[in-house]
C-alpha cells in the first residue's frame, strides 16, 4: 500500500507546474557567461486581486497541491480502516455502553444512535477521540440500532480543518434493546 501512496504522490507532483529559472552571468574582463537552469516543483503563486477579495495574500495559505495531497493521503488512510469488534450493552436503564476498536490512523469518531435502521432520524449522533461511549437518556424496553464511523482530518487551502468519512461499522448498525 506504502508504494501505491508514494507512486500517487510522484504523479501529482509531476503535474504541478514546473517552473525554469535562468540566472546569466555577467561578463568582465573577457570571461565567458554562463547560464544556470534551475527546475523546481512550484505551485503557482497565489496574486492578490483588490477586487475579488477571496485571493487575500497570507502567509499560511497552501497550495492546491499540498491540500490534494493531504486530502488523498487522508482518504487512503481512512477508507483502509473500517471500524471493528463494536460491541453494545445496555447493564442498566436507559442506558448503552458502546465499545469498538481502535483505528490508528482516526482522528475521531462518530457514534450514531437510531429507533430505525435506516437512521433517518438518529436520536444521538456525536463526534468523540474515545473508543468507549456510554449513552444515557434513552427510553427503556425499547430498541435501538448503534454504528460507529472513523474519520481523518486534513487541511484545506485556507488552512480549515476537513474531515473524511471512513465507512459505517455495519449498514443497520447494531441491534440493542435497552434495559
């Protein structure tokens, strides 16, 4: 997998515009001029436009390179890893505990609660960095369908934080009926 990410990145980097810088000598005194060429991988810059105020210059922008990069390495990291061994208990009333295993590349993880299985309306939908949740308020002698997602970050242009979406732990989610 380590070769197909690295053989990504060499294509990309071969389509970003390459630029040639010719620095000339000078001539004195009878010697030759030389000629330097110079190739680097360079992002177009970014020209501030008065009237279009979107293209103010910073420092910290990035290139759109930089973020289509950051962005598949994200999405090949994520889609990798599914979350596994997601496990729900209800010990007590109104109560869930939910547990799955670790992703390392995650950044986060979001839990979905729902009467449905289709998820339409789900009654708790939360982002956390755990890997054990317990979900309180919920209405006894009933069923609920749990799933469990993984996500990553990378940073855009403009240096906000995205995320991208792993798939679902399971397509109807896990089925509990609470105490």
């Amino acid at each position: 997998m380590k070769k197909k990410i690295i053989s990504l990145l060499f294509i990309l980097s071969l389509t970003a515009i390459i630029s040639v810088i010719i620095v000339e000598g000078v001539t004195t005194n009878n010697t030759t001029a030389t000629t330097t060429w110079m190739f680097q991988l360079m992002p177009k810059p970014t020209i501030y436009n008065p009237t279009n105020p979107t293209t103010t210059p910073t420092a910290s922008t990035k290139s759109d390179l930089e973020v289509k990069v950051a962005k598949l390495e994200a999405k090949v990291s994520i889609n990798q890893a599914k979350v596994t061994q997601v496990t729900v208990k209800s010990k007590s009333k109104k109560k869930i505990n939910v547990t799955w295993k670790k992703i390392n590349k995650a950044k986060g993880y979001e839990v979905q609660v729902s009467r449905k299985k289709n998820f339409k309306k789900p009654v708790y939908d939360k982002f956390t960095k755990k890997t054990k949740l317990t979900i309180k308020k919920l209405k006894s002698k009933k069923t609920y369908f749990v799933r469990v997602r993984a996500y990553a970050t990378y940073q855009d242009v403009n240096n906000n934080v995205q995320n991208v979406y792993g798939s679902w732990s399971k397509k109807t989610g896990k089925k509990i009926k609470v105490k």
